[in-house]
C-alpha cells in the first residue's frame, strides 16, 4: 500500500502513516453502496494490521477516531468480528454524561459535542484494559431508545489480546483525550464525504424521534461544529481511511 505524507506528533515516539483519502463519488439515497475502490484495503487487511499492534504486549488498543457519521462504529464492529474471541469492543459513547449531568452543566443542547463526554472516566478504563488483563473488564455503552448512556453492555475478556475503541475525540489534541491517545498502539481516521456524513446524521436523528425540521437544525448547529473540531485532528491519526470506497459487502 502506498505511503503519502508522514506527520509525527509532538511527544509520540510512534512513527505514523497516512492512506490518502480518495474522494469518491458518495452514494445518493437512491444507491444502495457506492463503487469499491480497488485501493483501499479490504478488511481482512485492516484487521491483519489492527492485529500486529498485539505484537510483544498483552493488549493493545486501537483507537478509530473520525466526525460525526462517518462510520467508526460500523468498522470497529466490523474489526472485532473479523478477528473473533481475540478482539472486544470499546465505544466511547459509553461515556456520554446522562442528560441530568448535562442539564446540571447546561449542554442539553451540545450533547455529544466534546466536554459532554465524561473524558477522565474513559481514560482510567482505557488503563484498566492494559493493566487488568486477567479479569472480565465491563464496558459501558450509549442507548440510543433510551438517549442515556448504560453500564456493561460490552465485555472486554481475558481472552482479548486487541482492544478497538472509537469515538470522534480520540485524537484531539486537548485535555483528557491527549492521554487516552498516548495509551492506543495506533489511532486511525475514518472518513467519509460531508454530504454522505449529513445524510447519514439526518436519517439517526429522524430514528431517534426528531422531525425533519429538527433533525437537520440538531446536525447543523451541533454535529457540524463538533466535527469540524474533529477534522482538526486529522494530522495526529497514524492512518486515514476512507470507508467510502471500501467493499460494502464487508460492513
């Protein structure tokens, strides 16, 4: 696989790639999938490669970072079924703050925007998935029906050598995320094109009971903005993958 420009964060030993990003065309409502890019990798390859991260450690954790409706959790799920008993999910949307925390703080109208997320709750989990190797860990996860965070729907095992945790904040470069990235082995970037982004956002808030109206208004004041944040983090991800383009039938 070609190798593009090559960025070093300050204070990461970690040597970093980047796959760029093909901008292909995106599906429209009326496409079921948008054509394979032959040069993007398949996802035994990704999973072959999240795997080496395992390599003379217990554990490793892989980090997907990426805005809003990209598709990070569809590829973490996708990963850690490629790679079986091996591998164990590990949302960040577990760590949303439950609406009476964000009514107390006034951002019932910014949730899932960055300091809506409990950020030092996820990093002391992070460690305990590095250090407790030999007991269950129990993962928190977010309930969309519920529009609440819950307690241990996800299991990381004793069995789990990789650890794929995802969330739009992985790589940013502020307080609290910046020591949940030094304790991933590598952190990608998923993108997609904005227009695809949109639609998708458009369609989860319409499920989740907003009309119309309000779905596109929620997507235009709060998850625009928070991912144009993201997007700034782009340059400290080892790795950039466009899921358009990749072969649909493995999502």
């Amino acid at each position: 696989m070609e190798i593009a420009d090559q960025h070093t964060p300050a204070d990461d030993h970690r040597t970093l790639s980047a796959t760029p990003v093909d901008p292909a065309t995106p599906a429209t409502p009326a496409t079921p999938a948008a054509p394979v890019d032959p040069a993007a990798p398949s996802l035994a390859e990704l999973a072959a490669d999240a795997w080496s991260l395992t390599e003379d450690t217990p554990r490793a954790v892989l980090g997907l970072a990426g805005p809003p409706g990209a598709g990070k959790s569809t590829l973490a799920r996708a990963l850690v079924a490629r790679l079986g008993a091996g591998a164990a999910y590990l949302p960040l949307d577990g760590f949303h703050l439950s609406n009476a925390q964000l009514e107390r703080l006034g951002l019932t109208a910014r949730k899932g925007s960055e300091p809506s997320f409990d950020v030092w709750g996820y990093v002391d989990l992070l460690r305990r998935v590095l250090d407790e190797t030999d007991r269950d860990i129990y993962v928190p996860d977010f309930d969309r029906t519920l529009d609440e965070p819950v307690a241990a729907r996800h299991l990381v095992p004793p069995a789990a050598r990789l650890v794929v945790t995802e969330g739009n904040y992985l790589a940013c470069d502020l307080p609290g995320w910046r020591d949940a990235y030094v304790l991933m082995g590598e952190c990608w970037y998923v993108g997609a094109p904005g227009d695809v982004r949109h639609r998708r956002l458009v369609e989860r808030h319409l499920a989740g009971g907003r009309d119309g109206a309000r779905a596109r208004e929620w997507v235009a004041t709060n998850d625009d903005p928070n991912g144009e944040l993201v997007e700034g983090s782009r340059d400290r991800c080892h790795r950039i993958l466009p899921v358009i383009g990749m072969d649909p039938s493995h999502f």
